[in-house]
C-alpha cells in the first residue's frame, strides 16, 4: 500500500453549511468505503488556509487514489488533490542513490 495525502477545498456553497459539515463529511467517508474497501484512512484534519482538509490514508495503487479524489469532487469539493507521500527514511535512501 503507498501513502496519499489529499487536500481538500469545499465549494463556497458547502462553506456556508457548517451545520451540516458531519453529515457531508460522514456521507463523503462512507462513498469511499463504498466504492474503494481497500483505502485505510491513517487520519483526518481540518485545515484554515488554501485548502480546508487534509485526509492520510493508504491506497493501493495511483488509480484507487484518484477514485478517492473523484468522489470529494462528486461531492461538492471545488478542489482535490491527491499526493503521494514517501516515508523520510526511504527518502534518504533514494537520496543516496543519486
């Protein structure tokens, strides 16, 4: 499994409806499980700045990751992206490659 990182950026509309931000969330949460079983979220923050969450999880493959992405925009996301993280250690590895 590789580590994504997604960033998250809620459309204006949803913003405005914190009320309802568990729901949405909740909703959001239990589409990706739906649709991607194999993704293990590691943790979940809301963020003040660019985007207004960041989500840690693990996904098999760049395919499933953009799965998870897709379904934040079919879901009134403005923004999502998704990156890979690498662990700093195999980072220094790959360092002393070069």
């Amino acid at each position: 499994m590789q580590t994504y990182i997604l960033f998250t950026k809620l459309s204006t509309d949803l913003s405005y409806e914190m009320k309802n931000r568990e729901r949405q969330g909740r909703n959001w949460l239990e589409q990706v499980k739906d649709k991607c079983p194999q993704v293990k979220f590691l943790a979940h923050y809301a963020i003040l700045g660019e985007y207004d969450f960041i989500d840690i999880y693990e996904a098999p493959d760049p395919e499933t990751a953009a799965k998870v992405s897709m379904i934040g925009q079919a879901n009134g996301a403005l923004q999502a992206k998704s990156m890979l993280a690498i662990p700093y250690k195999r980072f220094l590895q790959l360092a002393e490659e070069i």
